[in-house]
C-alpha cells in the first residue's frame, strides 16, 4: 500500500506555494516575534491575566460517562480534559498582501489545530475552541509569519471597511483604532478584540516591508501583488469545479 501524498490545493504561483505551506501541519511556519502569556490573554479580553479558566462542565476525568469507544480513540485536547468554556478570536486581514486571508486561514487551522470551530466571512475568520486551547493557537496565529503588524489584527467586533483602505501610515482601517503605530515604528494594542481600553499596551512588532509582504502573499491581486491569471493551474482548477458546480449540483461523480 502506497502512502497518499496530501494535495493541499493547486497552483504554481508564489500564492499558491505560500497556502501550502500553512496548511500543512509538517511545515514549521516562522517564527517572527514573541508574544507573552499575559498579552495574549490581554488581548483576547476573556479573563483577567492570571486569572483561573472558567468551566462549563467537570474535568473528563471527574465524569462517569458511560463506555464509548470514541473516547479511546479520540485524545482530548488540554481543554476538554479540564472542561474549558468555549471562547474565540477572530482576524481581521488586509486584501493589500496581508500574509493570511480569511478562506486560507480556515483551511490552515483546520488542518493545525484540534477541536476547533471555525467561521469565515469575506473580510473576517472567527475561529472557536476551548479557552486554553485557543491561547495556545493564537500563539501559532500570531507569533508566525502568518500575522503582520499592520495588515492583520484581532477584531471581536466592528470589523468593517478595514479590507479596502489603508491608512496613510500603512496600517489598516480600524474605526474602534484598537492598535497604534508608535514613532518608533512598533505597532501596540491599547485595546482588546472587542474595543475596550487596556491598562496597558501589548507590543506586536514592527509592519514587515512590502517586498517580504508580496513575496509570502496568500491573497491573489492583480494591483499589488500576484495576479490570478498569472496561475494558469489556478485558473484551470477554479473553472473545474465552477463547471462541474453549474453543471451537476457540484456532484463530480456525476461528471
């Protein structure tokens, strides 16, 4: 029996290459900054930095739950063994060459993390897990090459009109402006996801400069970075399945 080869999607473009390697959990994703416990608890806004984590049911091993199979099978995350409450992030992402885009993001933590519940919109991904688990992703999300400063940022509400302007600064659009870009060049949050005031300000590091910001893109554009029809499997890919979509209900075996 032949190992199968995990095919993470097509295409032969700079773009193409970049949403590979964040799909695939062999690949170590760069680490660009650090970020602390106690910031990224900060910044998510769901305790206070030492704080205990709130439950919504006993710890697994305190439940007498019947035998199930599954249970033997399946390894619980940190979470679900201590009974975690549900909490979420969501990034907001730049279409001007920010590093991740929300579909990309989605298809990423999937295959990353576990335990996960993941929504996408056309300018926004939520993603939801348990408390302690969710800490420990953001720390993936935010700490990698998968977040920029200036073109990403962690918005729990009001999120729109971010994706089709930046400010003259280079940063984007925030109406709640829950980061700043210092004089000397750093970016730092004064609030949490949702808008409310921090006691202090969390650093996230400096924006990373266009070439790098082109060259590891995962967002096609035809003005400022890579544009689709420059992908011709791309291209080829998408017209497949819009094809056999109109055609056949999106029923391949049909084809």
């Amino acid at each position: 029996m032949t190992a199968r080869t995990p095919q993470y999607g097509p295409g032969t473009s700079v773009v193409a290459i970049n949403r590979r390697k964040q799909m695939d959990p062999g690949h170590k994703l760069t680490v660009m900054r650090n970020i602390t416990d106690e910031d990224i608890v900060l910044v998510l806004g769901h305790r206070a930095p030492g704080a205990s984590f709130k439950t919504m049911h006993p710890p697994i091993t305190e439940q007498q739950e019947p035998e199930c199979p599954m249970r033997k099978l399946v390894v619980p995350t940190d979470g679900a063994k201590h009974g975690d409450r549900v909490r979420y992030v969501q990034f907001a992402d730049s279409m001007f060459n920010a590093p991740c885009q929300p579909y990309q993001r989605t298809y990423a933590e999937m295959y990353r993390f576990r335990g996960i519940d993941p929504g996408t919109l056309s300018g926004r991904q939520i993603v939801e897990c348990r408390e302690r688990d969710l800490e420990q992703y953001c720390r993936l999300l935010i700490e990698t090459e998968m977040f920029d400063p200036a073109l990403v940022s962690l918005r729990g509400a009001t999120v729109h009109g971010h994706s089709l302007r930046l400010s003259e600064d280079g940063m984007q659009f925030d109406a709640l402006q829950r980061c700043v870009l210092g004089k000397d060049g750093m970016v730092r949050y004064v609030k949490d996801q949702i808008g409310l005031p921090l006691n202090r300000m969390v650093e996230v590091g400096k924006p990373l400069d266009h070439p790098w910001l082109k060259e590891h893109a995962t967002i096609f554009h035809s003005l400022v970075g890579t544009p689709l029809r420059d992908d011709r499997e791309y291209v080829e890919y998408l017209q497949r399945i819009h094809t056999l979509r109109t055609r056949y209900g999106f029923m391949p075996r049909e084809a």
